[in-house]
C-alpha cells in the first residue's frame, strides 16, 4: 500500500511551531507518512530542524510577520517583495497539492485560503485566533467562506472557550485542539544551579533577531531595578535564549554595563568597588527552555508562544513593551486579554527608566502575593485546557488518510511525566 502524502502550510513563526509538534507525533504514530511543509513566513526554521522539505520558497521580512502592529511594517515588506513571494509561494502549493492526500492549515486567513484554492481535503488549525480577545470571534467573511467549506474537515483552537464560540456561531466542524509545545513541556535535567527555596525568575526576550537582543537588553535593566529594590532577598534570574542571540551576549554584557563569564552575566554598579560582589546575576541557556520555564517562579516575558506556555503551567508574567515589531504595548495588551490574570503588562509604550522601575516593584508585590500565585495556578490550565494537542490532532489527521485507530500504537504519555516539576 503506498504511502499517504501531507502537505502542511503555516503563517506565522508561532505556527510552524505549533505544526512541528504536531508533525513530530505523526512521526511516532505513523513512520511511513510523507510530509512536506509551506511557511508562509520566514524561513521555517522549525521545519528545517525536523528535516521536514519546503516546497516553495521562503523569505524573513521587516515585519517578521507582524505588519498588522503598524502599517509602516507593511509597507517595507511590499517593498521588499511580498506580494511577489506569496504568489510564488502559492503557485508552489497549487504545483505540490494534487498529489496530497490531505492538507493541513496553520494560521489565519492566509493560510486557510491557500489550503481553500488547492481543491483538496484540508484540516484548518486557527491557532492564532482566540474568542478570549473580544469575548466573541469575530471571523472576517473569507475565513469564515474557508472554515465553511466542505473541504475543510475540521477546525481545531488554541483554546476551549474559541471552541464553544464557533459552535454557538454554527460552525459545528470547531473543535478544542490545544497548545501542542506544552506536550513537549517537559524537564530536560539540565542543571540550572539553583538554590532550593529561593525564587526563580525565568527571562524569555523572544526568538527573534535582531528584537530579541533589545527585549534583552530591557529585561537586564529591569533585573538590575529589581535588584535595587529587594536586594537582600537572593533572587535567581534564568534567561532562555535562542543561540544566535547567545553569540551577542559579550557585546550586550559590553553595552549595558555587565561582566560575561561562560554564559553568566554580572552587574555590580558603577560606583561600587572592585572587591565588592556582584549585586546580581544572570544564568543564560540556550538548551534549557522546558526546564527553566518549568522551574521558575515568575516569568519576565516579552514573546508570544513561549508566555503562553507559562501561563498555561500556571506562571504569573510581566511584561514590558519593547519598541516591535512583535513585542510592542498593543501585542502585550492583546496578551492580557488573552491570557487573564495570569499576565500584568506595565507602560504602554517602550519601556523607560520609569516604566522599569514600576515593572521591579511589581515583580516584588506578585512574589510576595501568595493568593495571586495560587490563582495563576488554577487559571491557565483552565483557559487553555489539559495537554495531548499534539496527538489529538496528529490521530484526527490520521484518521481522514484513513488509518483506523486500532493499528496506530499508544504513545507513552509524557504530558503527566514531570507533572508536578513543572508546576
């Protein structure tokens, strides 16, 4: 029997991310399957790491994807050629489709209409889309022309409310798929050096560059405002960082006045001695997300997938905005509403030495606010659901190339190993 062929196309860094989980249980469930991958943005770095091919090409624009935060954005990535690239892009899928069993869609609109114009069966995943934003999800009339179709299979959420709310809006095909990284959630054993009893403060700048390295370089202020306002309490800063970023550390130590040694970072101030210690440090890893997310206590987080993450284990998160094109006041206060009282955004606008010194006061008045800390627990759990998105989906797509689910093997279930750990 030949093997099924799926062709999956993502719109969004968060989204191939999303759809890598899910590919990599496929692999498990079923070996044999054919993939191939369109990203709509980017360079689908996350596909190239599965060794998952690209069948069209792939280009990073000034935006990074996130032109609708300001229209400035838009307008350099027509002049750097997008409108060019997306009509490669789709000529490539229209060229590779006829020859896919089923198609999978991540994203918004974009990627849901390329799946649409192919003619083939389609699965539609609008992880980026929540009813948690409005209350209510207001689909534009061509998504809504796209999940309609009978083409489209199913169309799984990032959460159960956006679920409820496209049945009650009579889309019966919506189904709660899940957050797929947060099966892969899981402790690695990498030794963090922490000290028990101490809290842990985790700091996600984001995956891209170069807006990473500015997030940064604002979290390390803000660690050195922290510093100066609890400095007896022997906080422990963790960074998770990507490793181009991991490169720059030595010109960022450089620019914002801290010493580099072997991937830890030391401020001491200006007037301070020689002899005298470090007022604070910070641990960065590149190789340690899952383990520093899962053992912190509070998140200082300037991204999008990655603080969903925490909030979905229960971690309470501050953020500052940064000057985007991502992380910008208008994504944070989006976040918010996304994510509840889980997340607590300070200034709405770049961070200032102002806004710097209110996030520090917050981050001591959250740590300290132990009811707060137990509601973070019970709150993201219940606004994104239990783990298992990746398999979910990955048998549900099986299930359409038409494997029964007698023959497909049980997974072992990692989502409860390290349950308590990470919590």
């Amino acid at each position: 029997m030949p093997s099924k062929r799926i062709l999956f196309i993502s719109n969004g860094h968060g989204e191939d991310n999303h759809t890598s989980h899910v590919i990599q249980t496929l692999r498990q469930l079923c070996p044999s399957l054919e993939m191939a991958a369109m990203p709509i943005v980017g360079e689908g770095k996350a596909y190239r790491n599965l060794n998952i091919p690209i069948i069209g090409p792939t280009q990073t624009m000034p935006s990074g994807g996130f032109f609708y935060m300001k229209r400035l954005y838009l307008l350099k990535d027509f002049q750097s050629g997008l409108i060019g690239l997306t009509w490669r892009q789709l000529q490539a899928v229209l060229d590779y489709a006829p020859n896919c069993d089923l198609i999978m869609a991540t994203g918004d609109f974009v990627s849901q209409t390329f799946a649409y114009l192919t003619k083939r069966p389609y699965v539609s995943f609008i992880s980026c889309l929540s009813a948690l934003y409005e209350g209510r999800l207001r689909l534009n009339p061509l998504l809504w022309h796209d999940l309609n179709s009978s083409r489209c299979l199913a169309v799984f959420t990032r959460d159960s409310y956006t679920a409820d709310d496209l049945q009650r809006q009579g889309l019966s095909k919506g189904q709660f798929g899940g957050i797929p990284a947060l099966d892969w959630l899981v402790p690695a054993g990498k030794d963090l050096h922490l000290k028990a009893n101490v809290p842990a403060i985790a700091l996600l700048p984001g995956s891209r560059m170069p807006e990473a390295a500015r997030n940064f370089c604002l979290q390390l202020q803000l660690v050195v405002e922290i510093a100066k306002v609890m400095p007896e309490s022997g906080l422990q800063f963790r960074a998770a960082l990507i490793p181009d970023l991991m490169e720059q550390l030595d010109d960022i130590a450089k620019s914002q006045g801290w010493q580099l040694t072997q991937g830890i970072l030391t401020y001491s101030p200006p007037e301070s001695s020689a002899e005298e210690s470090p007022i604070v440090e910070v641990r960065c890893y590149s190789d340690a997300f899952s383990d520093i997310l899962c053992y912190s206590t509070l998140v200082i987080g300037m991204a999008g997938l990655a603080v969903d993450l925490a909030v979905a284990i229960g971690k309470p998160i501050i953020q500052i905005p940064g000057e985007g094109p991502q992380f910008t006041y208008q994504f944070a206060e989006a976040q918010t509403r996304l994510l509840g009282i889980s997340a607590q955004t300070i200034g709405t606008k770049p961070a200032t030495s102002e806004i710097l010194k209110q996030a520090a006061q917050r981050v001591v008045e959250t740590l300290q606010d132990s009811d707060y800390l137990a509601k973070c627990k019970e709150n993201g759990p219940e606004r994104f659901g239990p783990p298992g998105a990746s398999e979910r989906i990955a048998r549900l797509l099986l299930t359409y190339l038409g494997e029964t689910e007698e023959k497909l093997p049980l997974l072992p279930n990692f989502n409860n190993e390290g349950k308590d750990k990470r919590m």
